[in-house]
C-alpha cells in the first residue's frame, strides 16, 4: 500500500468515525428520555422520588397491571384503569380518521395530480392551509361550533376534526406519488378501453400502494399524538390517550410510575409501525414499467 | 381494414403551435411512416388520432367517421408507447389480456386465453407469460407491447418510435420482425420515428414533418429521389446531403453550377435548364448525395482540385470528405479509396443526380 493510499484511507477512517460519532450523540439525545421513562415504569414510587436518580433498583411491573388491571400494587396508591378505555379511544379515533382521510383524500389527490380544471392549484393549496395554523388557534371556534352541532365529546366529531391533520397530508404526498406515474401508462389502459375510474381502480391505486401505506402510517403517527383536539373537544368518554395520561397528576399525588407505564403503552403502536415503514419505503414497484 | 384521415388538424399548446394544419390521408392497409427531427409534432398527431390528446382545430376520420369527438376507448386503435407503458404491477399475460377483459369487448376468458398464447406464439414470447416487466430485457418488453396491441385486433396501430429505445441490432431484428408482421396483418399503421433508414425500410408512404406542417408525403423513393426541399433532403442519408451555395451561369450553349468561390463548377443537365435558366440572378443551393460524387485520380476535363483530403474507414464502407476550394463535400466511397494525402486528386460529381434548390429551399423542377 502506498503512502496516499494510507492517508486516504486514514482520512475516510476518520470521518466515517466522525459520522458515526455523530449519530451516536444524537441517539442519546434523542431516546435517553424514552430510555429514563421506561426504567421509571419499572419502579416504585419511592424510587421513583429517591433524590439521587436511581440506574439500579429492583424492577417491578406494578405500574403496568395497575394501569392495564386495576390491580393496586404494595407502594402504588391508587390505580387508573380507564387508560385502556383511553387507548381504545384513541386507536377508533386515529384508525377512523385515517381512513376517512384515505377514502376522501386519494382520489382527490389523483384528480389534482391527473385531471385539469378550473381553480386547481387554489384548491390544493387551501388543503394544505389546513396545516398553516396552529391548531390552538382554531380551536376555540371548533369548539363553539361543535357544542352547536352536538359534535362535542363524539366520535364523528372527533374523527372530523382529525381530518385537519390526516388529510392534508395524504393529499400533498398521495399527489406526489400519482405525478410521478408515466402518464403512458394510463393512456395505454384510455386506449385498452378502460374509463377514468377504472383506471385509478386497477392500475393508479395498485402502483401508488407502497406510498399509500406509508402515507396512511405517517398521517396516523401524526393523528395518535394529537393533544389538543382531545383536550378540547373531547371529554372521558372520548379522550384520547394522550390527554387521558395527564389524569395520573391528580390532586393528591403524580403517578408517575402508571404515567410512565402507560407512555410506554401508548408509543408501542407507532414504534412497531415505524417497523412497519421501512419495508414499505422501498419504492421499486413503478420501476421497470418503462423502459430499462 | 380502416383509413384515416385528417383535415387541416392543428394542436396549440398556449401559445406554441405544435400541428400546424396537417392533412393527411392513410388508405387501409397501408404502413405510413411520420418522420422527423424531435420537437416536430410526431407524437401530438398520434395521440391526437388515438383520442389522448384533444385537438385544437380541424378533424379527423377512421374509416369516415369522426373520431376526434369521441373517448379514446370507443376509437378501437391500439398505440405502441415509446416507453412501451406496460403495466408493471402484473405478468406478461396479464399484461396482455387486458384490453381484452375490458367490459365493453366482452371476451370469455377461454377466447382470451386462446388470443393471448396465440400472440404470444407468434411473437416468441411464450415462455415469459408468468413474468413481470421488470424482469424482461428491452427487447422483451417491446414484444409484449407489440402483443398487447395485436391482441386486440384494433382497427389500426399507432406506433410512437416503438424502436427508439432498443440497441442496434435488435432494432434490425425488431425491423425486419415489423416488415414480416406488416405483410400479414392487413391493418393501417402509423409509425412515428425520426430515423430515416426504418422510414425508409418499413414505410409504404412516408409523411415528413418540420415544426408542426408537413413538408412532404411520399413513398420512400419518392422522399428519397425527389426531395421537396432542403429539408427532406438532409433528413435522409448518412452522412448528409452536401448543400453548396454557388451559381448558375451560362457556358455556350449551357448552363453550369459554379460554387460561391468558383472552385467547384459542373454541368446542369439539359432536363433542369428551362427551370434554371431564369435563376441566374440568385444564389441556387446544389444538392449533392454523397452518392454521387467521388475523388478521381485523372480528371476529365474540368474536374475540380482537391485541397485535402480524408478518410474515415468503416469496414465495408468508406466515409471521405474533400475540400474543393471553401467547399467541403462528404462522400460514400468504397472500401479502397484514394490513399489518404495524395496531392493530385479530383472530385467527380454525377451531374445528372444534383439537385436545385432555390434561395427559400424549395427544390427547382424540371417545368
């Protein structure tokens, strides 16, 4: 090996230890709150509050059967088992209001990505307005009209009002996927003797599918850690997970040990369809349909 | 067996005009070639008769009645896409089948079938039924896109430069298969491309096409030997057509071309005289094909010096170019040409396969 060929190869050991240095800081950073909330869970209360933080204690899974069963461990003093009444709300809200947004939202998007028509661009740009606003700026008025409307503390109501987080998104990132289709492809199905819709049917829909799941998975990422639509809109019967969690700070005490339980529980459907992403992520399903 | 024609068709995108008022009249049966250079408006007169693309003025008729305000589905023409748009969610066969499972053909899936293997037969591609495009080379997917086209029996073809894409020489190959296949279909085809030498080699009539009109409508020997205009002339044949401005004058009893320098002067033939004498006055443009002219090493009479000379061997063929003067002329030679560097050489040209053309391009006819 010659002398360059060293240095070089020195330089590049560098950097690449660099990089790696890099997303090793940023890890810590970013999952040693998700890290101390798990072992949190897995403490009693008076480890929990013991002045110098604890890194070695005796585990316990108390905090998750009180919050999963309503079983009063030794050291936990009350229980809060409406959580899984509030998980259960969150997944028929989340669920519902993802497809509603995929069942309004995909064919609008393959009709601002395909057809002509007057006022195109204002329309999809007033869908993506949706997401201008900070949603605490709307929602007192939200508010105001739902108790009129008798959709305040309802499912529908909720799951409307998750549209201006779910539907936006499938629109913008739907039509990216529709444009990028070869339009040739749906002219040859017009030629074929098929109609418009049959050709979003059988050839559009099918083509887009590696886009339309992970787009359905963001949008419902986005729609499971929604708070204030809840907090507002919402009251127990409604709430979703993310509000019912700050029932463990009540007056007498904070929970903290059932909080962190059920943070735990609440962030296990994203983390295991963030899995789920990855393998939908690979776009090669259109390739290959040109030339190659 | 149907025939298409369109009346003063134009397409207008904004403000660009991309189709001219073409008029074009295509007999059953025929396999007519629409040549010419990128950006000339091929493609939007196929998707215009396909139904894709609106029209913005004029109409167009298959078999005499109007199609241009009609859905693409009910024009019953089948298009070969350049990129060939084949679905790639689905197998070779399903691939194929589709035209014919759309419910307005109402074919049982036994007759399908049938069709199907019978194309896929015909068409050496049965052994790829099962596969997907991505796993099918070039040639491949140009077959099956050829196939899913001729299932369908559609009353004409639409090709958009169904070559373009593949190498050298599967594209003879794909050539020769077309001309085979032309033979036995019996069905109008339009072929768009911009290579001359398979306008040339497939065309029963060529339409060619600059910026959006059409310059001429020929069979390829008509295209080929009596060029409209400039245009036509350069677009067919490598290396190109050499065109040397000069003059006519009057030597005696004839008339003579003598290029703008006077270094290369030749006969006119005495058919072209009534039609050239009253140019004298302008600068005429010779067309002369690489063909027909060649380096001499004993002159005839009034053959003009070569300044430099070069070669470019191609196995079979020899491309030369001469300078005659500030003249420089492409030829075809032969595979043993003059050697390179030889001081006493001369251009022949065969006067009689000249072309004239007038200052505004268009080619001077024998009146």
């Amino acid at each position: 090996m010659t002398m360059r060929a060293e240095r070089q190869d020195l330089k590049s050991g560098i950097k690449r230890a660099a990089i790696y240095g890099g997303i090793v800081l940023f890890l810590v950073f970013a999952l040693f709150p998700i890290f101390w909330i798990f072992l949190t869970s897995l403490k009693t209360d008076k480890d929990i509050i013991s002045s110098v933080p604890k890194f070695i204690f005796s585990p316990t899974l108390g905090n998750y059967k009180a919050i999963l069963f309503g079983v009063k461990a030794a050291g936990t003093e009350t229980s809060r088992p409406d959580f899984i009444l509030y998980f259960k709300n969150s997944l028929m809200i989340t669920s519902g209001a993802v497809l509603v947004s995929l069942v309004a939202g995909v064919p609008a998007a393959y009709a601002l990505a395909r057809f002509k028509f007057k006022l195109k661009e204002n329309i999809a740009f007033t869908f993506l307005s949706f997401r201008f606003a900070p949603e605490i700026a709307v929602i007192i008025p939200i508010f105001v009209i739902y108790r009129s409307l008798g959709l305040y503390n309802t499912f529908i109501g909720m799951v409307l009002v998750y549209q201006l987080v779910t539907l936006p998104l499938i629109i913008w990132i739907m039509r990216g996927y529709f444009e990028d289709l070869p339009e040739s492809i749906e002219q040859a199905a017009k030629l074929d003797g098929y109609s418009r819709f049959a050709i979003f049917r059988k050839i559009a829909l099918p083509l887009v599918k590696p886009g339309l799941a992970s787009t359905a998975i963001l949008s419902f990422i986005f729609a499971w850690n929604n708070f204030i639509f809840g907090l507002v809109l919402g009251a127990k019967e409604t709430f979703p997970v993310t509000v019912g969690t700050l029932g463990f700070i009540s007056y007498e005490a904070v929970l903290w040990g059932q909080m962190a339980a059920a943070s735990i529980v609440t962030i296990l459907p994203e983390v295991s369809i963030a899995f789920l992403i990855q393998k939908y992520l690979v776009r090669g399903l259109s390739m290959g349909a040109v030339r190659g | 067996m149907a025939g298409v024609s369109l009346v003063r068709v134009s397409k207008r995108y904004g403000n660009l005009v991309a189709v001219d008022r073409v008029s074009l009249e295509i007999a059953p049966a025929e396999f007519f070639v629409i040549l010419g250079p990128a950006g000339a408006g091929k493609t939007s007169i196929l998707k215009m008769i396909a139904g894709i693309e609106e029209i913005s003025e004029g109409e167009i008729r298959i078999d005499g009645g109007r199609v241009d305000v009609r859905a693409s589905g009910d024009i019953d023409a089948a298009m070969i896409f350049e990129n060939y748009a084949l679905y790639p969610h689905w197998t070779v066969f399903e691939n194929m089948a589709f035209p014919l499972k759309a419910k307005r053909r109402k074919v049982t899936s036994a007759e399908i079938n049938n069709r199907v293997a019978e194309v896929a037969r015909h068409l050496e591609i049965g052994s790829l039924l099962e596969r997907y495009p991505a796993e099918l080379s070039g040639g491949q997917k140009q077959r099956v896109a050829l196939g899913r086209a001729l299932v369908r029996k559609p009353r004409i073809f639409l090709m958009d430069e169904p070559l373009s894409h593949l190498d050298a020489k599967l594209r003879h190959q794909m050539r020769r298969e077309l001309k085979k296949l032309k033979e036995s279909l019996g069905t109008s085809v339009i072929f768009v491309t911009h290579d001359y030498m398979e306008a040339l080699s497939l065309a029963d009539r060529i339409a060619v096409l600059n910026k959006g009109r059409v310059c001429q409508v020929g069979t390829p020997d008509d295209v080929y030997f009596s060029p409209e205009n400039t245009f036509v002339a350069s677009l067919f044949g490598y290396p190109r057509i050499n065109l040397v401005e000069g003059r006519i004058l009057s030597q005696g009893e004839r008339l003579v071309f003598c290029s703008e320098d006077g270094a290369l002067v030749f006969p006119v033939p005495l058919r072209l005289k009534p039609g050239l004498e009253n140019r004298k006055t302008d600068r005429v443009t010779a067309g002369i094909r690489p063909t027909s002219v060649r380096v001499v090493t004993n002159p005839p009479p009034g053959a003009a010096r070569v300044e430099k000379f070069l070669t470019e061997p191609s196995g079979n063929k020899c491309l030369q170019h001469a300078w005659v003067g500030r003249t420089s002329l492409a030829m075809a030679g032969d595979t043993v040409g003059p050697p390179e560097g030889q001081d006493r050489l001369f251009v022949e040209v065969a006067a009689e396969k000249v072309f004239y053309f007038d200052p505004s391009g268009n080619r001077i006819k024998e009146s």
